[in-house]
C-alpha cells in the first residue's frame, strides 16, 4: 500500500513538472516575440508611434509579472514620452502606462515614484470621466 501510494505520488509528481515544464516554454516563447517586436519596431522605423509605445507598455508588463522590474521600467519610460507627447493617445493607454509604472516603481521599493504615478493615472482618469459626461450631454441634449 506505501509503495502504491509512493508511485501516485510520484506520478502526480511527473505531471505537474510537466505542465510547469509546458507553461515556462510558453513563457519563454511569449518573451522571444516580444523581443522580436522590439527589434522591429527599430527596424520599421516605428520608434515614436503610439504603437511603439504600446508594444514597449506590453512587454514592460510581462516583465514586470516576472520580476524583472529594473528591465521594466527601462521600456515603461521609453513608452512615456511617446505616449505624453502624442496627440493620438487615448487616455486608457495613458492611465494604463501611469498604473503599471507605478506597480514597477513599487515593486522596487519607490514608493515616492509610484505614489506620484498613482496620482497623474488618477487625473487622467478624472478627465476621461469629465469628458465622457460632456460627451453623453451632447449626445442626450435635445435637436
């Protein structure tokens, strides 16, 4: 009955490093694109579009879910300009940048920085909601 039980244990055992074995391959072909991306985005002279600040937002996420926080930050501010300085940034890419950057910043024990960011993520948010209101009385008033 122990050595029953010791080979389900050990089988159990297999399966789950398996899958981990699954996911972290996964994981690592997720990274290899990502930076296949970034080297596009050099090679497509792509580099001060939204869509380079996008893919920069992206990666530097990922990153960060892994620990990789210092890398992180490197692409969340190769992202910031592009996406402050751009007329086509939609305020949700804007508040999303200012969030995960201060999730980084605080994951590196820059609390003053993250805090900073939580409050102009905050304000962007707060002008998307004075601008929807605006919209929907435009939208409701009578013609």
């Amino acid at each position: 009955a122990a050595l029953t039980l010791l080979v389900a244990a050990l089988t159990l055992l297999v399966a789950a490093l398996t899958l981990l074995i699954a996911a972290l391959t996964g994981v690592i072909a997720a990274l290899a694109g990502l930076v296949t991306a970034l080297a596009l985005l050099e090679r497509l002279d792509f580099g001060n579009t939204i869509s380079a600040g996008t893919t920069c937002v992206n990666v530097a996420t990922m990153l960060n879910a892994f620990g990789e926080n210092e890398r992180a930050m490197s692409l969340f501010e190769r992202a910031l300009p592009i996406y402050e300085t751009s007329a086509a940034t939609r305020p949700e890419l804007l508040g999303g940048l200012y969030n995960n950057m201060a999730l980084a910043c605080a994951a590196l024990n820059r609390f003053d920085e993250a805090d900073a960011l939580f409050g102009k993520r905050t304000s962007v948010k707060s002008n998307r909601a004075g601008f929807r209101c605006a919209q929907m009385a435009r939208w409701s008033a009578p013609r």
